[in-house]
C-alpha cells in the first residue's frame, strides 16, 4: 500500500479514486483511497479539524491519519509507534463511514468534502498564522536576549511560546506560556499593556488584509506528510510557517482579521477572528 495522495494543499475540495483497502477502526469502517481531497486530524499536533463530506454518498464520520509499516496492519492516530513522516512507513488518509456502507477495495469512489467548512478552517487557520507574524512584531521590543527570528526577522515569540493551538470556523485560538521558562528564553512580560499590544496587532492585521496578498503552500511531493510549507507575500517580505493544513489564496479573502489577548499568571491566550465584523 503506497502513502496516500492529497490534493487539498491545493484547494481541491473533490476527486474519484480508487479504493486501496479497508480497516476496522472502532465501531466503524475505514477506507483508504489511492489519492483524497480530504485533510484528515493530525495526530501529533491536530490544529485543524478534519474535513466533514461524502464518500460514495456516505457521510463521513471522521477522518484521520493512518500509517503502515508494510505488514498490512494499519496503526490510526495516537496507535502510531513513530514520528511523523519516518520514511519506513507509509502514512494514509483514513475515511471513517458506517460499516454498513459496505464500500469495498478495488471500487473506484467520489468523494465530497464540505466546501463551506473547508473555507471557514483555511479561513481560520491562514488569519492563526497572520496573527501569530503580527503578535512576533507587536512584542519585539520585549526580548532582553538575541532569540530566533521568524521568517520576518521578528523575534518569534510563538514559536518559542506557544503550547497550543486551535483552529476554528473562521479563526483560532492559540495559547502561550508566559512563565519561568520564556523569561530565561530573554522575554519579559513585566509592565506590558496587553490591551495595547492587541491594537497593535490589529493594526498589522488590518494592514495585511489591505493589501490583498498572496498565499499558497509549498510542497515537495502530494504525499499526505510532505513538509509542506504556509506562505504569505506581505508588504514587509515573504512571511513563512511550515504547515499541514488548509488556507485561502489572498488576505483579502479573510474580510478582516482582529485578535484579543486574554493574560493569565503564566499564560496568554489569543482568540483570533477572520471576517468584516
């Protein structure tokens, strides 16, 4: 069984394909096809939802990542013994459909994925990285030491920082440490205004939705775990975050893009909003 295909880096929401085998998994069916428009949960850092459609007319009840050794077993999700990728495995999507549906290897199958769902996630999750570029701006001034620079030159207060993050219909929310830690990383909290940091924010954000720029994603291969690569043209430069999800093709499909800060004793989280409200 070869890794699957995928074609939803490229915004394909549609296919046929043929049916490369089944698996039980739980109380349902899963199916693997030779190549999907589908993006399924990752296991090991599930920002993005799964896709919600069709398979030959039956209602997905979940999709998620599967990888073989090449002994026929098929291990989903937290069951995978190795990293992400590890080029000894094959790695597949896994399409979850009630066992009566009864689809069988070899059948050649549609498959639908929820177009108005995918476009509120890749909504959501191209406005997560705008705000995550924009936040490392906002707080530059706050590093006491020299520290990583994101693809902006900005100090990367996210990717140090942050410990979760979670895609939603047309935004996201992202939560970073603010504790012992990232003060011996070189970042101070102390004294900060994180009302105006947010106006800050949102004054970059309003600035990049203007300016209609470009996104795509870059990918050495249509393998489901090809380092696949998020970018943005900005008016400042090229911006860049490795990524597996979904997004739209120009900022100015967002509408607007706006965050809020929410700070805790040793946590912060940003709650971002994609649309013109």
């Amino acid at each position: 069984m070869k890794s699957t295909i995928v074609t939803f880096p490229d915004g394909q929401v549609s296919g046929r394909s043929e049916v490369v085998g089944t698996v039980q998994a739980g109380d349902a069916l899963g199916v693997i096809v030779a190549e999907t428009p589908f993006h399924p949960l990752d296991h090991t850092w599930p920002d993005q939802p799964a896709d919600r459609g069709l398979l030959a007319g039956h209602p997905l009840l979940g999709c998620v990542t599967g990888a073989t050794a090449g002994d026929g077993q098929v291990l989903l999700g937290a069951h995978i013994p190795v990293r992400r990728g590890d080029p000894a495995w094959q790695w597949l999507v896994v399409h979850l459909v009630e066992p009566a549906a009864a689809v069988e290897a070899g059948a050649e199958v549609t498959l639908e994925a929820d177009a108005g769902y995918r476009a509120a996630l890749s909504a959501g999750h191209t406005a997560c990285h705008l705000a995550a570029l924009a936040l490392n701006a906002a707080l530059a001034g706050h590093w006491r030491k020299e520290t990583g620079a994101d693809s902006l030159g900005q100090p990367n207060f996210d990717q140090h920082a942050i410990t979760s993050s979670t895609i939603v219909e047309n935004g996201s929310v992202d939560v970073y440490r603010l504790g012992k830690s990232l003060r011996k990383k070189g970042f101070s909290a102390d004294g900060l205004d994180w009302a105006e940091v947010a106006g800050r924010v949102n004054g970059i954000l309003a600035g990049w939705v203007a300016a209609d720029a470009p996104v795509w994603i870059d990918a050495p291969d249509g393998t489901l775990t090809a380092r696949r690569t998020w970018h943005c043209a900005l008016p400042e430069g090229e911006g860049w975050i490795p990524c597996g999800g979904t997004h739209v093709h120009r900022t100015s499909a967002l509408g607007g893009v706006r965050v809020e800060l929410e700070p805790g004793e040793s946590e912060l989280t940003m709650r971002t909003y994609a649309g013109s409200s």
